[in-house]
C-alpha cells in the first residue's frame, strides 16, 4: 500500500508555531509520500529525499520558500522542474521514486490562482490568464506519463465538480486530466467543511483505498493553514 500526504501550509516555517503543528501531522500520517504546497523547506522531515519547483514563480523571493516540494522516503530520479516552456515558472516539480508498490511518477503542482500577477507580482495577467495556461501547457506532459504508475499532486485551486470558477478554466482542468487519470478527491470528503482545492489524480494502474480529510485547526482551536490537509492510500491494480 502507498500513502501519500498532501498540504498547502500557508508558507509555515518549522521554527514558527504552525510549523510545529504541520511537522507533528506529518509524522502521525507517516506517508511515504508527501507533497507540500506554499512551503518552506525546512517544515519537511529530514529522514527523506527533497526535490522542489524553482525558487522563482514571479513574486519577490523569500528564503527557503517554494510553491511546491515533494517528499519521500526513497530518492528521487529523473526529476523535471519546469514540465514544458509554457508553463509559469515556479510551480511544477516531477520525479520518480519507489515505493512500497513499485516506482511511481509523481507531478507536483500549484497552478495558479485566479488573481496570480493580475494586481500583483508582474501585474500583467488577465484574471484565470496564467491559470488557464498553466493548465493547457501541462495536458501533454501529463500524457506522456499516463501509461506508467503516476500521480498529479497539489494545489489545483478549483473545486470539482464546478462551483464558481468560469467554464473556461474548468473545461481546461477537465482536458488535462482526460479519461487518463481518476481524481480521487473530487466531490465531497468525508468530514470536510466543503470540497477541497487540493487533488490529487491517479493513472489506471492504481487503486484508490481511502482519502481522509486533515483539520487545519489545532487542538486551542486556531487555524494553521486557509487549506486543511489530505490523506490517502492506494494499491497497484491486478490486472495491469
């Protein structure tokens, strides 16, 4: 069985109180896997393997800081930090690992918001513009994974089904994923307060186990993180 952990953290840092919270979870869920989304580096376990998107996704750099990491327990290989030109800068990390059901691709992301350098950062975006391309830019790298054990992980920064976002950047994250891959966390999530924005998407060849939904809120009752956290397992399929 994999586990796999998923987390947008708000930019906490280990040495803060959040990310005393964070690092206290991720050791309870133990995944083999871990993706953290709007992080710091050092908010990860040291017993694993770390690689990271670009340090530059457009907005002023701070240290330590990245939109995506992924974590595992065995190293990583052919890693690929920038996908395809098209994509924004900053936001895409992949590799290989092994794990408990064999070597799995993982895509780590964190497509952008709606707003992303509309007002801010560049300041030369239309709203969903950089989102949108994000999305079109990303479908054939994902099409050169789907037939291998694979994983899409991160912030995807839309609901599934539709709530409020445009068709047009919905139709967009509907082509990526295709009849490729499964996206385990659509819809509602036992115990969460609404569906999430994070994702995670699987190939064909996994089974889904469970996904369990995360508090962001600690035990006083404060909030660590605008996202709450997911958990999940899967198993290779049989007939694959």
């Amino acid at each position: 069985e994999l586990s796999i952990g998923l987390w947008n953290v708000q930019w906490a840092s280990r040495t803060s109180a959040r990310g005393a919270f964070f690092s206290k979870c991720f050791e309870a869920i133990s995944p083999d896997v871990l993706c953290v989304t709007e992080g710091h580096e050092n908010i990860l376990q040291t017993n694993g393997h770390v690689i990271a998107s670009d340090a530059d996704y457009g907005y002023r750099r701070m240290p330590g800081r990245r939109k995506v990491l992924l974590w595992s327990r065995s190293p990583w290989r052919d890693v690929d930090s920038l996908g395809a030109s098209g994509i924004p800068s900053g936001r895409f990390i992949a590799g290989t690992t092994d794990t408990p059901i064999g070597a799995v691709r993982f895509v780590g992301v964190c497509v952008p918001w709606r707003n992303a350098h509309v007002s801010t950062g560049r300041a030369d975006r239309m709203i969903w513009e950089d989102h949108v391309a994000f999305l079109e830019h990303l479908a054939p790298v994902l099409q050169a994974v789907c037939l291998e054990p694979s994983v899409i992980i991160g912030d995807f920064n839309q609901a599934v089904p539709r709530r409020r976002q445009p068709t047009r950047a919905f139709d967009a994250l509907v082509t990526v994923l295709a009849a490729k891959y499964s996206l385990v966390t659509a819809g509602n999530i036992p115990e969460a307060p609404h569906p999430s924005i994070d994702h995670i998407a699987v190939s064909s060849t996994l089974n889904t186990d469970q996904v369990r939904f995360l508090s962001q809120y600690d035990s006083n009752g404060d909030r660590m993180s605008d996202h709450y956290g997911l958990s999940a397992t899967f198993s290779a399929r049989r007939d694959f």
